[in-house]
C-alpha cells in the first residue's frame, strides 16, 4: 500500500535538500577560492642572474664605457668576465698596480654589472717576429 506524504513530510525533505544544495555550493567556493590561491604567485626577488636578464647586453655596456676607463691612470685593459660564482656577467678592469686613489676612481657597478679590478701589471704586445 502506499502511504500519501504529508505536506510536512515533504517540506522536510525540500528544506534537506536546500541545505545540501547550499553546503555544496560553499565547499565549491571553497575549493575554487583554494585553486585561485593557488595561481597567483605572489612576487619573488630575483636573483642576481635573473636580474641581469632585464638589463642592457654587457659587450654594449662595455663598449659605451671601455674608453672611458681605459683613460684613467693605471689601467691597462678592460673585459667581460665571469663573476666569483661562474655564472653572473661582470666587467674586469686590469690594472698595472692596485693602489687606493685607482680604485677610488674606478666605479664599483657600470649600469647594473659588477666592475672588478684585477691586478696584471703592464700589458705590453708582442713583437712580430
């Protein structure tokens, strides 16, 4: 036989599954609010190589400025090297004697890139034989 609902029967099961369409919809945000949490990076430092990507290619900075110091006293030649770590572009100023008032003189960066002195003595070219 089977039983009629009553009317009170039936708004139970509609308020049920009213909150159960209301709970769903609330762990769906909840779970798309996690994912989108998820897309945004947030930002980063960069690292030193990373930062030398943003900046001008180090043969043109080198060729705007290798007269200008190869002008100062006690220079002897200037070049692209490779920083201490092996990995971060820098320019190497060589020079005969180091001495305070040189390197007083010589600037510590050149547009973003690290200006390192090292000591060679006089360069002098061969003779051709």
């Amino acid at each position: 036989m089977i039983r009629p609902h009553s009317s009170r029967r039936c708004g139970v099961e509609r308020i049920d599954l009213l909150k159960n369409g209301i709970n769903c919809l609330r762990v769906a945000a909840l779970l798309l609010a996690i994912h989108c949490a998820g897309c945004h990076s947030s930002p980063q430092r960069k690292t030193p190589h990373q930062q030398t990507l943003a900046r001008r290619d180090i043969n043109a900075v080198l060729s705007d400025h290798d007269d200008a110091l190869m002008a100062i006293p006690g220079v002897v030649g200037v070049y692209v090297a490779l920083d201490k770590d092996g990995k971060t572009p820098c320019l190497k100023v060589m020079v005969a004697r180091k001495n305070r008032e040189l390197v007083r003189r010589l600037p510590k960066t050149l547009e973003g890139y690290n200006v390192i002195v090292e000591v060679t003595g006089i360069i002098r070219p061969l003779r051709g034989e």
